[in-house]
C-alpha cells in the first residue's frame, strides 16, 4: 500500500535527495528540510520505491504536510 | 485433629494457593505468551529471597455470584525479597485468578504490602496484570465509597521510594493510574495495555470500536503519549529492566544512589569525540554517541528512548557512580525542544533530584521550537516547566555545551543561572541568545534595507555577529568555567562529580512551590 510521507517539522525544502523510482531502505532521508538554522532529513519509515515527491527545494512546508509518497 | 495433622492441612492450604488459577488458566497465561505470577517473582528476586505475606488471603465473600468461587491469594501475590542483594515490596497481579481483578481483600493486601515499602523505605515494585476493579465486589455505593486511597498513598509516597510499575498485560481503569504514579513504566510488547477506559467501556460510552492494542499498547505508550518508559520484548526482558533499572536508585530519598567498582578508567579519553560532531554546525549527529563514549563502559539505560527523541534521557556510570544524563539530539528535530521533550526533560530531572542522582547535560539545542503549533499547545507552559525542574535540582548539576546553546535552551540545559557545579564547554560552542542571521535581521533591519546592496550588508553584519558567538568570549567573561578538549570530556565530569558529592544546597521553607505543569 502506498504510504505517505509527512513533514515532522514546520521549514523550507533545503534539499530534495531522492527521485521517483529510487529504492529507499528505512532510515533514508528523502527530502533535507531546513529549520531551527539546521538541515533535518525526513527520512523513508520504510524500505520501498519512491512513487511521488510532491516538494520543490525552497518551498515551505507544514508539519504534517505530505512531502513524498513511497509506493 | 493434633499439631501434625493442622501442619498437614497449613501446608496444603499453602499448596492451594500457590496453584495460582488452575492447570488450565496457566496453560492460557503461557499460551498467551504471559509467564505465570509466580514464575515472574522468581525471575525478580533473588533466589530464595521472597517472602509473602497474604498468601492464604481469598475472596471477601461480600458478593452473591461469588459464593462457591475459589480465589487463591485473592489474585495478587504480594511480598518483599531482594533484588540485587537490596529490599523491595511487591504488588503483583495473577491474571489466572479471575484475571487478576482487584477484589477487596486484595486490596488489603496490597495496602499492606505499600506500608512495607513506605515505612520501611524501599522500592515498591507492580507487576500489573489486571483487568481492573472486580466489579462483582466494588459495584454499588457502599463499597466504592470508602475506596481509591491506593493513589494517595502512591502520591505521598513519590519521591520517598522508588515506585515502578510494568506493565505486564492488560492494565485498565484504575489500574491504569497505578503506573501513571509511578517512577518507571516498562511495557511487554504484545501483551500490555493499559486504557482508563477498555475497549468494551469505549464502545459503550463514545461509540469507538478498536481493540486494546490500538487503544492503549506499548507502541501507543511508548512512542506517542509518553506514559510508558520502556517498551521490553518480552516477561524476560521486563524483569530485567526493572532490576536494571532500581540498581541505578537508592532504596530511598535519605540515601546515595550506590555506587559500583568501576574498571573503566577514570581518565579514559576518547579519541572518537573528535569526529562525532560533524564541522557545519547546521548538521545532524547522533548525540547516544557522545554519552556513550563518556560515561562507563560505555552502558547508557535510556528512559523513554521512543518518544520526544528530541531529547535523550536515561541512566549512566560514571567512575562507578550513577548519574542521570540530559542531552538534546540533533538527529531529531535538529534538536529544538517542544512540549513533548521538555516534559520528558522535566520529569527526568525531579526524579534524579528526588533520590539524589548527579545530573549530567550535554547541551546543542537551537532552542526552543516556535511558531503557532506550539504556542498553541503550550510550549511557554511546558517549557517553564523544564525552567522550574532545573532550578529546583540541587544534586550535583554539571554541564557540557557541544555545540549550540541558543536561547532559553540554554537556561533549561542548566546553563550558567542554573547553578551547574561545573559547565564547561568544547571548542565548538556557540553560546547566544540567537543565531547571527537571526540576530542581524532584528538588529540591523533598518541598515541592511537602506544599504545600497541589502545582501552583502546582511552578510557582512552576520560575520560580525559571529565573531562573537564562541566559547572564548564566555570563558574570558568567567562565565563558563572552562574550554576543554572533547576527548577530555570523561576524565573532566568525573573529577567534577567527585568535587561536587558534598554539595549542599538548603532552599527557603515552603509548602512545595507552584509547579508550571
């Protein structure tokens, strides 16, 4: 089941460091938001390919915003 | 009937109740993956060491369905023995005996088993297994009028003895105050809940349906609300956090926490604490690695390692002493603080105070989270009280700054006005009220818009604003004690511990202050 992937923190996309069909183990950040003056991965919960980024680096986004999908 | 045949029938009385609920109730109890009231005591204390009290206690016979029943130990066994060669009482349900359910002469038994603890000054130890009050006997005014004392006692008794309750299958309604009273909740996967509601209350009364697992299990107590400290695998594993868990504590308030041979030796320095800390000060690392290389053999028993990650509590060694350890963790939340940690932070600390455990902070902290989410949930509240649980500590306080020190994070991770008895800080410091791009862009809002390039004058004013945020600056002030060598971080705590063990910190009389909870 697809699973999406929500921001834990209110900031900017600093980096965007995966692409849809990149295999993701558990742990693997997907996107690099910046906040508090620091680089925060949100990371994949879990092993999967990426089906959908839906983040441009220098957007901002909410917690709980939706950033990633994972097929 | 002569003495030998009364000795005779005592001994089968006891044989009786040591049979727990039945062949078949034990079969269930380890077919649902449960050890067995009694097999859990084993495990507990030392060998041979328990002594029960109670034992031939059975139902109060009040209720009319339940005449004719048979209730062994009235379905709490309770007791003291030794663990690790010191006393603790114990208060440990048998879900094979009308599932644990707590009767009114269990309740005495129980009340009981408290006073051995309170007024004997040791740890009190719950095994909760139960599906809560035994309705047939609690039911009506008449009983439950007079009842409910047990978290009273528990109250007043916080902080005097160490308290901990694990959760070791199901634990609802009042149950379920027993471990929210308590110092230290570990949680059996799989098997434990606890809800002041079960599903069958839930269902009746706001028309949820889900199951107990959902409602009140480990992962649900561990990970999100913060009720539960320790999620363990199995009964096993239980046990053994709850002994690992009191060798860290005293028996009581009135005494140290004891303290062990240590063959880790006290002027270890670590090499590793040189490039554990990445050089941006923007990136992420995981602080369990900085504690760990500190503290003895490297053994840290962390509390709550599944919830509020942003912050990193637990138990640790240093030169044979216990110490409580608070350090932000930059791998989560870049380390800011929010509710969630502070009060995680908060708790921790009031229990070390409470039993006389040093306190050790390993402070990067960007500060405190902001924005309207946590306005909204309180964070002036619940970081005030982080403020207050430090300020009220005084065992030994000493601080460490890694790296970022912004804001009130600062004042929470005992820094410089909150009496550490040693805060020094490594060469990577950065000690200020806020960053230099925040800093510059309040301070110098006007000059940077009228500059003829905004850019170039924002970044000139930053690398000015810099320059002042670095550790010499707040040792040449004398307000930290000192600049160290990371790999000098073991040998400099430990020497402070010892310097700081007569401390005496005597506060003006008051009822207890107003705690910002």
């Amino acid at each position: 089941m697809p699973e999406e992937i929500k921001a834990h923190i209110t900031g900017v996309v600093y980096q965007v460091t995966a692409k849809p069909g990149d295999r993701v183990q558990a742990g693997d950040p997907v996107v690099v938001l910046e906040s508090m003056k620091m680089e925060i991965p949100v990371e994949a919960p879990r092993a999967g390919a990426v089906q959908e980024i839906r983040v441009k680096e220098g957007q901002t986004v909410q917690e709980g915003d939706t950033i990633a999908v994972l097929a | 009937m002569g003495l030998r045949d009364l000795v005779d029938e005592l001994a089968a009385k006891r044989a009786r109740s040591r049979s727990m609920g039945g062949d078949d109730a034990i079969a269930r109890q380890h077919a649902a993956g449960k050890l067995t009231v009694r097999e859990r005591l084993d495990l507990l204390f030392d060998a041979g060491s328990f002594s029960e009290i109670g034992g031939l206690a059975t139902h109060a016979g009040i209720a009319p369905d339940m005449a004719g029943k048979e209730t062994p130990a009235d379905g709490v066994v309770t007791g003291y023995g030794k663990v690790n060669g010191r006393l603790a009482a114990v208060i440990a349900y048998d879900f094979t005996v009308m599932a644990g359910s707590m009767g009114r002469n269990a309740e005495i038994k129980c009340n009981r088993a408290r006073e051995i603890a309170y007024t004997k000054r040791m740890p009190m130890i719950w095994l909760i297994d139960s599906a809560g009050a035994r309705i047939q006997e609690a039911i009506g005014s008449k009983s439950f009028a007079g009842s409910g004392l047990l978290f009273r006692e528990e109250s007043v008794m916080s902080g005097v003895v160490p308290q901990v309750a694990a959760m070791m299958g199901p634990g609802a309604a009042g149950t379920a105050y027993i471990p929210a009273l308590a110092d230290f909740v570990p949680m059996v996967k799989g098997t434990s809940n606890m809800a002041l509601g079960g599903p069958p209350l839930v269902k009746a009364v706001v028309g949820e349906d889900i199951s107990a697992e959902d409602l009140g299990g480990s992962k649900v107590h561990c990970e999100i609300s913060g009720v539960g400290d320790l999620e363990v695998a199995d009964d096993r594993a239980c046990l053994q956090a709850i002994k690992e868990y009191l060798a860290y504590f005293p028996s009581s308030n009135t005494e140290r926490p004891p303290a062990i041979p240590c063959d880790d030796p006290a002027d270890r320095r670590d090499e590793d604490l040189l490039a554990i800390v990445p050089d941006s000060p923007r990136r992420a690392y995981d602080v369990k690695k900085v504690v760990r290389a500190v503290v003895d053999h490297g053994a840290f028993f962390e509390i709550k390692p599944g919830w509020a990650k942003n912050i990193v509590v637990g138990l640790a060694r240093l030169g044979g002493a216990p110490v409580g350890v608070v350090a932000n963790q930059p791998m989560v939340l870049g380390g800011a603080l929010d509710v969630d940690s502070a009060d995680k932070a908060a708790r921790f600390i009031m229990l070390c105070d409470a039993f006389n455990v040093p306190l050790v902070f390993f402070q990067d902290v960007p500060g405190f989270m902001v924005g309207s989410k946590v306005e909204r949930a309180g964070i002036i509240r619940h970081g005030a009280k982080m403020l207050y649980a430090v300020s009220e500590a005084t065992v030994p306080k000493l601080t460490v700054v890694l790296r970022k020190a912004y804001g009130a994070g600062y004042f929470v991770m005992c820094g410089r006005g909150y009496e550490p008895d040693l805060i020094v800080a490594w060469p990577t410091a950065e000690i200020s009220v806020m960053g230099p791009e925040g800093g510059t862009n309040i301070i110098f809002r006007r000059e940077i818009a009228g500059a003829a390039n905004p850019d170039e004058e924002r970044a000139r004013r930053v690398e000015e604003f810099r320059k002042l945020i670095n550790p010499y600056m707040a040792a040449g002030a004398a307000l930290i004690d000192d600049v160290i060598d990371p790999r000098e971080t073991r040998p400099v705590l430990i020497r402070a511990l010892e310097m700081a063990r007569t401390k005496k910190i005597d506060r003006p009389w008051k009822k207890h202050g107003v705690m910002p909870v």
